[in-house]
C-alpha cells in the first residue's frame, strides 16, 4: 500500500509565457512536519507556494492533501493558511477583524467569531493590541496578526512566505522561536519559505534546497550540511551571512 502524505506535490510545473519557473517539482510532507523551501531570489519558492494556495493554476502536475487532489479548487475550498512577506493586513480593519474576516466569510456566528479570534490573538500574544488598526503596529506584531488571522480558520496547512525578512534580526529571532513553538503545539503541516540558510537550518524539520525552479535536495538540516547532494547545495547551505 503506497504511504499517504499530508501534502504531496508531484510534478509539479508552472510556465510563465514561455518561461518555466517551476519545473517538476516533487515534495512529500507528513502530518505536522515544518518544510522549508530554500533557495535564491526568484527561484520559484513564492510561485510554488501560490500554486498551493490556488492563487495561480499548475500548468502540469498535482497537489494532493491526504490523498486528494486539490489543485482544481478554489483558494476558499483549500483549507490552507497562508501568511506573506509583508502588507499582509487590510489596512481599513482593526487587528480583531483582520483575524476574523476568514470567519465572517465562512458565516461563522459574531458570537463564535469573537471567542476563535480572542483565542488566536492569545496564542500570539496580540490581546492587548485587538482594537488597534495595522498602522499603529510595529511589523513584528503586524506579522503576528497575520499569523492568528492565517490559523483562525484551523487550516490543516500552513504556508509561509518570508514571514520575517522585513523584521531586525532580535526581532526576528523571537519571532522564529515562537513560530516554531505554535507550530508544534497546534501539529499544522507547514511550509516555510526563506532566501536564509541559517533561518532554515534553525527552524526545520526538513529543508527542500530549491535552484531555478527544481528541487536540488530535500533532507533534514544535518544531512544537507554533512553530506549535500549537489555543488549548488554544498555552496548554498556553506555559504553563511
Ligand atoms: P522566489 O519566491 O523564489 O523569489 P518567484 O516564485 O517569486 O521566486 O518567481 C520565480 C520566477 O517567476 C521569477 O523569475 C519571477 O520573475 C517569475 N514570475 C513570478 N510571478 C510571475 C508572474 N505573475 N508572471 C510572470 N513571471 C512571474
Ligand atoms: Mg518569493
């Protein structure tokens, strides 16, 4: 009997006019794993993780979720939390309704809507900040905000799209730790996405190495530092900051 992933990519291609971006892409995810994407500007880490999403169509291959396809659905039928660089935010919603516009859309009563997004601006420790507009925050709790507002819904995954890179290091060290923490705790299958060989060695349980739309390697972080695969991984992943 073939092993069933929580979330499977399996040929997965993306062409842009004539350009291919992605280019076959295969990664098996487990229950509760934390994946990193790893590789240099423009190699394709932001276009894979849309095509998770749904928020851009495969031109070949698929994406299953426990054994089920999942690339023909709209992004709202995906179940899939998502938290991006930076401008996360509407701007025009205090930070209580920014986490619970997923809710609202799904027709979740006021009074359930209030107590999840209470909850989840708990866990990230946003309580005191929940009547605030995203102006008024720093990008460090802006991005925390993005996080309840990404888990509110209780996405079976969660996908990360540099979540820190707009943040100083201290700042982004907490930020790591207590990503890593909720992650754990809650068991969210996760995807994570970072240009920094050092943010990915720290945080993952594997790191999928990925160059000009290929993966190069996909290994836990002390396999690819002892023994990568490939030139492109070895100068990678040795490179340091
Ligand atoms: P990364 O996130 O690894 O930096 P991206 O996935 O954003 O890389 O981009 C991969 C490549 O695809 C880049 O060359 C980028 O310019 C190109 N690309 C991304 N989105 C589009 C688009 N909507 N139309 C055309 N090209 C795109
Ligand atoms: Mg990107």
């Amino acid at each position: 009997m073939n092993h069933t992933y929580d979330l499977e990519l399996s040929d997965v291609v993306k062409d842009f006019g004539g350009t291919r971006v992605v280019d076959r892409l295969n990664i098996s995810i487990e229950k509760g794993e934390f994946i990193s994407l790893l590789g240099p500007s423009g190699c394709g880490k932001s276009t894979t993780l849309m095509m998770i999403a749904g928020f851009e169509g495969l031109s070949d291959g698929q994406v299953k979720v426990r054994g089920n396809r999942i690339d023909h659905l709209l992004p709202e039928r995906r179940n899939i939390g998502i938290v991006f660089q930076a401008y996360a935010l509407f701007p025009h919603m205090s930070v209580r309704q920014n986490v619970e516009y997923g809710l609202k859309m799904r027709k979740v009563p006021a009074a359930e809507r209030k107590s999840r997004a209470g909850k989840l601006l708990d866990l990230v420790h946003m309580t005191a900040f929940s009547d605030r507009y995203p102006r008024q925050l720093s990008g460090g709790q802006q991005q925390r905000v993005a996080l309840a507002r990404a888990l509110v819904t209780e996405p079976s995954i969660l996908l990360l799209d540099e979540p820190f890179s707009a943040l100083d290091r201290q700042l982004r060290e907490d930020l790591q730790r207590e990503v890593r923490a909720l992650q754990r705790s809650l068991g969210i299958t996760t995807i994570f996405v970072t240009h920094d060989q050092d943010e990915a060695l720290l945080m993952s349980d594997r790191i999928a190495v990925m160059n000009r739309g290929k993966v190069e390697q996909c290994a836990a972080p002390q396999n690819l530092y002892k023994s990568p695969a490939t030139e492109f991984v070895a100068r990678f992943i040795g490179r340091g900051t």
